[in-house]
C-alpha cells in the first residue's frame, strides 16, 4: 500500500506539472493580456512596469511559464525567531521542527528498503527520491527559511491571491460540504430503495425523475429553485422564507449573538434561509446521480451468490441488506464521492455566480474575465491537487470496502 501511495503521487505531481503547462498556454492563447484594463489608467504605469518585471510579461509565453512556476514553489528567508511560527500562506521553519526533518529524512530512506516493487525505474526513483529528501531536510536544517506559496498579487488589485482564495474558501466549503451531505442522506437511501422495490411505480417514477433532474443544466435548476421557492412561496404565503443572494443579511450581526459567542439562534436560521437554495441547486444533479448508480450496483450486489447464501442460511433481510448488500455497493459510490469533494470549487462556479454567494467560484469567473492568471492557475491547481489527493483516499477506501482489493 504504501509503494502504491508513492507511486500515485509522483504520477500526481507530473500530472499537476502538465495541468499547469496547459492551462497557462491556453489563457495565454485566448487573447488579451492581464493588463490590459490597467492600460486604461494612465496612472497606473508604475504598477504595469512592476508587474511586466516580475512576471516576465514582455517575454514569450513559455518564459512567463517558468517566471509563474518559480514564483509559486520558491522558498523565500524570514528572520529568525523562536519556536514554530506559522504565518498566513507561509509556515515557518524553527528549532524542533528541523530536528523533525532530519529524523524524518533518515525514517524515509530507512523506509523506502522495505517497500518491493519489481520495476526497473524503482531503483533509480528510490535512490533520487532519497538524494532530494536529504538535501531538502540537511537545507532546512542549515538555513531557517520559509516555504511561501508565493501565489503572487491579484492582476486586479485586490491583494495577495492566496488570501483572496483562502478567503472565499470557507464560503465554498460551507455551500459544498451540505450539498454534498443532502446528495448523500437522500440520493443513496433512494437507490437502496429503488433497487428493493425493482419495477414498482416507486422505482420508475425516481428513475424518471433522476434522469430530468440529471439531463437539466444547473443554472436552469438554481433559477427555478429561485422562482419557486423565494419569489413565488413568498407571494403566496406572505412570509421570506428563503433568500436569492448573499450568505447573510445585511442586519446579521444586530441578530445577537448565542452562549459563548457563539451564533444565536435568529443567525443560523439567517444563515440557512441564504444556504438552502444554492445547497440544494448543487445536490439535486449529485442526488440523481448517487440514486442512480447505488440502484445499479445493489441490483449486482443483489443476485451474487453469497447474498443468496446468506439468504439460504435464514438471515434477516435487514441485515443482507445492510451488512452484506450495501457494503460492497457503495463502491462505485466512493468513487463518486471522492471526485464531487476534489471538484467542490468547480461544481459551485455557476451556482455561486447566479445566488451571489462570495465564494472561489465567483472570483474564478471574475479572474477568468479579467485574464488574471496568477488567480486562474491557483484555482485550477488547487482543484486538481484535490483530484489527485481524493483519487487516492478512494483507492484506499476500496480496500476498507472490500477485502479482495489489494495493492500490491
């Protein structure tokens, strides 16, 4: 397992390598460039002047690549000071926390002799792999540096890029993780059921509504879910029970806080009012999804051979069916999963952009428009580290899930 693990992960980081590559070859063909707006301005030809020398914009594109990459990865010196100092984007590196790389270089080249892999390249990574681990830890030992994702600044003057992402992220994360949790408690008992009650009136009228609900845009959903919903539930009862925009109301904070400041009551029924909508808009195609593929795989699961020997042993039907049945149908389900979390920022970009919720999504449109690339290349490399990382973990899971999947 652990060879696998090392293995997918250099296979990530190339692949992330040629993600960037492409991307920033395409933002650098679709036309225009970052300054573009800042031209306009008379006044801002100082700014233009600096950012055409720090990021190499007078030079040919694959040159800007290469400005680009170094800027994001290199390390930059910070002042020496006691202890583990951690600042924002950037984590500095002191006293027992050297002593911990190189410990942790020794346990790594100690490591990598016990892994077996019959592979001709496995020698040659294995050697180089420890040759860069000893250079990096003995590095950070000798000078005290900080490791700056160095993300750079906002083509558009809005400040540092990796405050502005991590800004918006917990907004994302908020709106995805409970679309996410609706897909998962309604789309996967949905399908159990479906797959029960195979070619009852139950069974077809969710098969029909899964595949309208699939097959219709999301933008289409959000805008419906507004009509319905706000405007129309409004009218009719008099009452605003959910919102079209914003995470909160203007008048949030006169709402009071709760025991030990934390949020009172009157806030998080504001909050849900705003999150409601765009969480349900972003489920309902994941839902469709998850209840159609969790019907597929326990209809499979359903008619293998020892289903029907736990059958013929005279096992309650709710334990062959929890314990047996569901277990290896949620599979395909961790697959799912895994990707939907990896992609969250991507999924939330229309969605975030028709309910105004500030959020990654809404500033990768804004960055996209306005040819900020430093913003554009975080965003995608950040979606794909995801994809890579979660394709792992649902590597792992499947053999959590099922005991004949081996890695070895």
């Amino acid at each position: 397992m652990f060879a696998y693990i090392i293995r997918r992960l250099v296979y990530g980081i190339v692949t992330l390598f040629a993600l960037s590559l492409v991307v920033f070859a395409l933002i650098q063909f679709s036309g225009g460039t970052p300054l573009d707006r800042l031209k306009l301005n008379p006044r801002m030809q100082p700014v233009i002047a600096q950012l055409t020398e720090q990021w190499g914009l007078d030079k040919p594109w694959y040159e800007q690549y290469f400005i680009w990459l170094k800027n994001f990865v290199w390390p930059i010196d910070v002042p020496a000071d006691e202890g583990l100092t951690v600042y924002f984007g950037k984590i500095g590196v002191r006293s027992w926390v050297a002593i911990a790389a190189f410990f942790g270089a020794i346990g790594y080249a100690i490591a990598t002799f016990f892994v077996k892999i019959e592979a001709n390249w496995w020698r040659t990574y294995r050697a180089f792999s420890i040759l860069v681990v000893s250079v990096v830890a003995f590095w950070m030992i000798k000078s005290r540096v900080v490791f700056a994702l160095n993300w750079g600044e906002s083509f558009r003057g809005d400040g540092p890029v990796w405050d502005n992402i991590f800004g918006a992220a917990g907004n994302t994360f908020r709106l995805g993780l409970t679309a996410l949790a609706i897909a998962l408690m309604i789309g996967i008992p949905l399908g159990v059921y479906q797959a029960i009650k195979q070619y009852s009136f139950f069974d077809q009228l969710g098969t029909m509504l899964s595949f309208i609900t699939f097959s219709t845009p999301i933008f289409i959903i959000g805008v419906m879910l507004q009509l319905i919903l706000a405007y129309q539930l409004e009218r009719w009862t008099g009452v605003k029970v959910f919102y079209v925009a914003g995470m909160t109301s203007s008048g949030y904070a006169e709402l009071g806080r709760g025991f030990l400041g934390l949020p009172s009551l009157a806030q998080l029924g504001d909050v849900v009012q705003h999150l409601t909508l765009p969480a349900v808009s972003i489920a309902a195609i994941s839902m469709a999804g998850y209840s159609r593929f969790q019907r597929a795989s326990m209809l499979e699961v359903m008619h293998s051979d020892y289903l029907r020997t736990a059958k013929a042993k005279g096992l309650p039907r709710r334990t062959i069916i929890v314990k047996h049945a569901l277990r290896n149908a949620m599979i395909p389900i961790v697959t799912l999963v895994s990707l939907d979390i990896a992609t969250m920022i991507g999924g939330a970009i229309i969605t975030e952009s028709i309910f105004g919720w500030p959020g990654v999504g809404r500033l990768y449109i804004g960055a996209i428009n306005a040819v900020d690339y430093p913003t554009i290349m975080a965003v995608v490399l950040a979606i794909g580290a995801g994809v890579v990382v979660m394709n792992i973990v649902a590597d792992i899971l499947y053999g959590v899930l099922d005991p004949r999947v081996r890695y070895d």
